[in-house]
C-alpha cells in the first residue's frame, strides 16, 4: 500500500480528503473510506485517501455516510481529493455534502 500512499501524495500532496488541512507529509495517514476490517479487497486505490490523524481517528469503523452527514464539508473535500474513488463511494459523499459540487467542465 506504500505504492498507494505515495501516488496519491504525488496526486494531491499532503492534504485531508475529509477535512482539506495540509498535513506534514510524515504525519498524514492513509485511510481505508470504507472499513477494511480484515478484508484485503478494500486495500485497493478506489478505496483509499489520504487523511489528517484527527479525522482517520474521528472516523475509526464508522460508516462513511455517518461520518460525513456528522460535518457535510466532508463530502465536499472528499469528492475534491478521492475524484479516483469508485463510483458508489463518490456517490454517497455527493448525497452527504452540504452544497452542489460544480461539474469539472462547468
């Protein structure tokens, strides 16, 4: 998962996909959106952010759409910095922001 880490530093340096806080490279974490709880499918990329410690450990085995309708600005930062995330993922941070997310061609 190293591999993962570093492209998606070199994607969108070292910054929380949940709360949008530039983090120290050194600190910032990589994060399983969805719990991976044993299971090594969820190591994949379309499953994985870069997050702050604060917000990998706010969200801990919490379902992703509690968490985000817990602060709404998280889905926006997640659709921002997980645009590489599989689409159901995507489609529930779309459902939990708090504001329209403008269209990349808009």
């Amino acid at each position: 998962m190293q591999g993962h880490r570093e492209w998606l530093l070199s994607q969108h340096g070292s910054v929380c996909a949940y709360c949008g806080t530039e983090t120290p490279s050194e600190a910032i974490t990589l994060d399983h959106v969805r719990p991976r709880r044993g299971q090594t499918a969820y190591d994949r990329p379309d499953n994985l952010v870069l997050a702050c410690r604060e917000c990998n450990a706010a969200k801990a085995d919490t379902p992703l759409l509690a968490f985000l309708l817990a602060k709404r600005a998280r889905g926006v930062f997640l659709l921002h910095y997980g645009e590489h995330l599989s689409d159901p993922l995507k489609d529930l941070a779309r459902q939990a922001s708090e504001r329209p997310i403008l269209a990349k061609d808009a």
